[in-house]
C-alpha cells in the first residue's frame, strides 16, 4: 500500500536524522547547525505523525460518511486515549454536506487542533461548533480553555500551524487561530462548500466526555 510505502519511508529518515541529532551533541558543530537539526527532527516527526493520523481520517470517513458521525468518533478515539480531555460537539445549527475532500481537509484542521489543545495548551475541554452562516458558508470553530500556544508555535513557519492554513487555503478559505495567554486558543475556519448543495439536517447536540 502506498500509505504503508509513506510510513516506512518516514520511519527510516527518523531513525536516520535521529542518529544525526545524537551525533551533533557528541562534536563540535555551531547552534546554528544543531538548531536546523533539531527542527529536522520535529518536522519528520510531525510528518509521520500526520500521515498515520491522515489514514485514521480516511477511515472515519469511509466509515462515516457524515461530518458530524466522523467527528463524533474522532471525539470518542481521543477520550480513549485517556488524556483526559472533554470535547463538546455542537451542531445545533449545521446544515452543509461537505464533498469528500472538504470533509478530509476539515477533520484534519479539527484533529490538529486538538492535538495542539492537548499536547501544547494542556486544555481539559474543547468545544468543536459547526455553523452555516449566510449563502451556506460553513463556519467550524473549535475553542479550549489551556493556557494557550507557546511562543515558539505562533511563527508563520511552524509546521502544524502551516498545514492548518494550506488546508483551509485549498478549501479557499480564511483560518483565524487566536492563542490568549491563560485563556485559551480559538481556531475559526470559514469557507463556501463547492462541492454539494447545503441541505437542512436534523439538529442535535453531542457531547463526549472522557
């Protein structure tokens, strides 16, 4: 399989820079140097960890062909994680079918999110809300109550950060992060569905607890 190709390809370049990244602690070598190392390092890192999580989100899609069903389990797969987090679903008033593809580039934004909320900001809840606002714009914003993204994760160039953007780029989209310091982070996606007709859904609320 392609995917299993990708994840071995990636599995050796982490081994390989690994042993590059423990080298460059036993010689002579400028912080500059190592800096560009260790950013090798998390950024084959996050690849991988995209990739495996890439395949999880195909899945769940093939398995619900529904955003919110797919997010409902996405919900359940974190709490069996056992980190503890509570994630509040809330599609009161959702009422766009997202093609596909848009369905897959917003999982992905949503589940970096709450990776950041977990590994970065350590929130213990997070509510994901799924709206439609005017002409059938679709707005999903997920907001946590940590103590906000570091510094060093704010940069244009950070990798999980950039990604999030790319997607909601390809969605022709605008994606909105704000980090508040002790008070959380608010992520909002808004963009025009192109590949189905908005068509109404009956409302209900969600809630997974871990």
């Amino acid at each position: 399989d392609l995917h299993d190709s990708l994840a071995q390809a990636l599995s050796y370049l982490k081994i390989q820079v690994a042993r590059l990244y423990a080298s460059a602690n036993s010689t002579e070598l400028t912080l500059e140097t190592r800096d560009i190392i260790a950013e090798l390092r998390e950024g084959l890192n996050d690849a991988y960890r995209q990739l495996r999580e890439l395949i999880t989100t195909f899945r769940l899609k093939m398995e619900h062909p529904r955003l919110e069903d797919s997010l409902r389990e996405m919900a359940q797969e974190f709490r069996r994680r056992g980190n503890g987090l509570s994630i509040q679903l809330d599609h009161v008033d959702w009422t766009c079918t997202l093609n596909p593809n848009e369905q897959i580039h917003v999982m992905q934004i949503i589940r970096e999110a709450l990776n950041n909320a977990v590994k970065h900001a350590s929130a213990r809840q997070v509510r994901i809300r799924l709206d439609s606002a005017d002409r059938g714009q679709a707005v999903i914003e997920i907001t946590d109550d940590g103590a906000g993204l570091p510094e060093s994760m704010e940069r244009d160039d950070h990798f999980g950060l950039s990604i999030m953007r790319e997607r909601a780029q390809c969605l022709g989209g605008a994606l909105d992060i704000e980090s508040r310091p002790s008070q959380g982070v608010r992520v909002r996606l808004c963009f025009q569905p192109t590949g189905e007709t908005c068509m109404p859904t009956t409302p209900n609320l969600e809630v997974s607890h871990a």
